[in-house]
C-alpha cells in the first residue's frame, strides 16, 4: 500500500493545554478501491433486559471469551450469554460509568465522583467512595490497563487515577499525556483532516479513531492513518459518538444510538433492539449496551 507524506501547520486548540510542534508530518495511508461488506452479517439479538419499569439505565460493559457479561450504571448485572444474570443495586446517587476485568472472577467499576468498586470473591466493595467537589472534574468514565499494562481511570478533566500496590494514586503530568498520545491528543490535535475540528477517540484496545467534519473516517495506526470511507450524517451531527470498537477489521460506531458497521471504504447501517451506547467484544461476539439491555452480535 502506498502513503502520502503531508505536512501540516495547525492553529493552538481551545481545548488543548500544552502547546505543541506547530510543524508535523503525517503519512495517510491511501486505502484500497471500496469493497462491498460480508454478505448476509450476523444478526443482533437480545441476551438480557432489566424489567419493565426500572428506570435505572446501564452505562458501561465488559464481556469475557468465555461469555461471561458485565453492565454496569445505576444498577451491576452480571452473568454469562444465553446463561442467568443478577443484579446488585447501589445506593441512591452512585453511577458506575464503566468496568473492566482480566477475568469474571475480578472485575473494578468506575464513576461518579471517582467512585471506585471492585468485584473480587463474589462480592462488589467500594475501593473508593465519591468525593466531595466539581462532579465533572471528578467524573471516572473509561477504566482498562491504559498506562503500559497499570490500570488507570479518567474521566473529562485532567483528574485521573492508577492503581498501584498502594493503592489508587492520582495521574502524574506524564500519565496524562500518555493518555491524551492514546486517544490522538498529542497536545496539538494530530488528525489528517483537511479542517476543522474532528471528532476522535480510542478503542479500549488503543486504536484511535477520527471523524473529520466533512464526514472522512480514519483509523489511526502509529502514525499513519487509514481511510475509512465518508461515516453516516448523524455521525457529524453535533452529539459525541461514544461507542466505537473493531473486530475482525470492521469498525463499529455508534452514532445517536444507531450502529453502523465499516469495512474498508463502504458503511451499512445494522438494525438493533435497542438504541446502543457502546460496546464489548469477544473473539466470537459483539456485545452493546443499551439504556436497559445487553445486545449481542455472534
């Protein structure tokens, strides 16, 4: 495959706060001709819906090879696919974000002003309880082995935690910038959009995303980013896109809770019980999280 060496000079962000190189080179990769999807994909279907009537939404979810499931929000549900789920309630005013596990047996919840728990010998404690401040600045969205393998938790702000033998430690200047180098924050917005400001994220495997404003889609690989076709119109609606995954090299978004599959230039639109938030995978199967559902795709 060839690639396009550009350089680009690039305005300071608003959002961002240090200052990068004004002056970087990128290669994009140039992708292949179009190519149709698989035919006939796998269907999505329902694997667990809270009962009707309970308000309490799901928010996070994480998914083992061997099936096993864990949705995590205003309410902890547990279980395997096409096995029995139990649910654990928190109390009134906690929110569990997202959650992540090496295996079942061990799994650590994160969210709302830095509440932590953690799921070891069958039972959910609380590591950290909800501190007292700003709500944003304390709010603990993402948590997954970010930081070279050390587990780590953040949020919108600059605030963050890593676990280490001493416990939860606050993020380092480092840290921070290791993982604003995930998600393609190199202080200065690397993207290979031609303007404006992009939308852009990571998969909780590292690969960075972007959705430039004229509705370009790359997936970014080191330094070079691979093109992936013109995304759907509500993907650039103005609402983030939170849920992004790949498998078997086809990228997934959720765009206001619609999902679209990508493989290589061409994008299709797959119809899903409930509207979906994001996403866990296995090596066999999909799974999403919906406001009250597990959905999966095997």
């Amino acid at each position: 495959m060839k690639s396009l060496s550009i350089t680009f000079v690039l305005a300071a962000a608003a959002t961002s706060s240090v200052l990068p190189s004004p002056i970087f080179t990128m290669n994009i990769a140039k992708g292949a001709a179009a190519k149709e999807p698989s035919p006939a994909p796998a269907q999505w279907r329902d694997v667990f819906s809270l009962a009707k009537g309970d308000s309490r939404m799901l928010l996070g979810l994480w998914a083992g090879d061997d099936g096993s499931l864990c949705a995590v929000g205003g309410v902890i549900v547990q279980g395997k696919d096409k096995g029995h789920f139990a649910t654990t309630d928190l109390p009134d005013g906690h929110l569990l974000y997202d959650v992540w596990g090496r295996d079942s047996s061990s799994l650590v919840g994160v969210g709302s002003r830095q509440l932590i728990m953690r799921f070891a010998q069958g039972r959910w404690m609380t590591e950290r309880p909800q501190q007292a401040g700003n709500p944003r600045q304390l709010l603990l969205y993402a948590v997954g082995p970010f930081l070279g393998g050390t587990v780590a938790a953040y949020g919108p702000a600059e605030e963050g935690l890593k676990q280490l033998p001493s416990g939860w430690q606050p993020l380092t200047a480092g840290d921070r910038e290791s993982l604003r180098q995930r998600i393609g924050h190199h202080g200065q917005p690397f993207t290979p959009c031609r303007t404006g400001a992009p939308q852009r994220g990571a998969t909780r495997d590292g690969t960075g995303w972007v959705i430039c404003p004229d509705r370009q889609v790359f997936l970014r690989r080191n330094d070079t980013f691979e093109p992936r076709g013109r995304a759907p119109a509500n993907c650039t609606s103005g609402l983030p896109v939170y849920g992004a995954i790949i498998q078997n090299e086809e990228l997934f978004l959720t765009c206001e809770g619609a999902v679209w599959r990508n493989r290589d230039l061409a994008w299709v639109h797959e119809r899903t019980p409930e509207k979906v938030q994001g996403f866990a995978s296995t090596h066999s199967c999909l799974y999403a999280i919906g406001d009250h559902s597990i959905m999966a795709r095997c």
